[in-house]
C-alpha cells in the first residue's frame, strides 16, 4: 500500500505570481516543444530526444525566446526543463 503526504500551502500574493510565471512558463515551453516534436516526426519522420530539447532551449533562450518572449527569461532554466518532454 502507498502512503503519502498532504500539504497545503497559503502563498502571499507576490509567491502567487510567482508561481503563476512559472507555471505559465512551463507550460509554453512544453506545448512548444511537443509542437516541435510533432512537426518533426510528421514532416521528416524523425524522433526529438530529451537531449535535442534541452540543448535548444539553452540556445532559444538565449536568443530566439530572449527577444520575442521576454518574460520567459525570469523563469529559470531547471524548472522549463524538468517537465519537459
């Protein structure tokens, strides 16, 4: 049998935009790259690995994702990568 834990937590308003940025931030660089994995493999036939993805994201970050969504660069790296596909 699993046993776990329940926790509940009361953010104040600033850690609640907080957490609202990241998890926005998140979410974006995850549709983005699932759409990027897809086009791939429909147009090409080839399979992204986890890898590629990271490696782009350090890239686009940098320049491409810097200049046209700039509030992504107040999330940091490690969690746009953690849940990533």
């Amino acid at each position: 049998m699993r046993q776990g834990n329940v926790y509940r937590v009361y953010p104040t308003e600033e850690q609640k935009k907080a957490l609202e940025n990241h998890f926005g931030a998140v979410r974006f660089v995850y549709n983005r790259f699932l759409h990027i994995r897809k086009e791939a493999y429909e147009k090409q036939r080839i399979s992204v690995n986890r890898a590629y993805l990271d490696n782009l994201l350090s890239e686009k970050k940098g320049g491409y994702f810097k200049e046209m969504y700039p509030w992504l660069k107040e999330v940091n790296s490690q969690s746009l990568q953690q849940d990533m596909l």
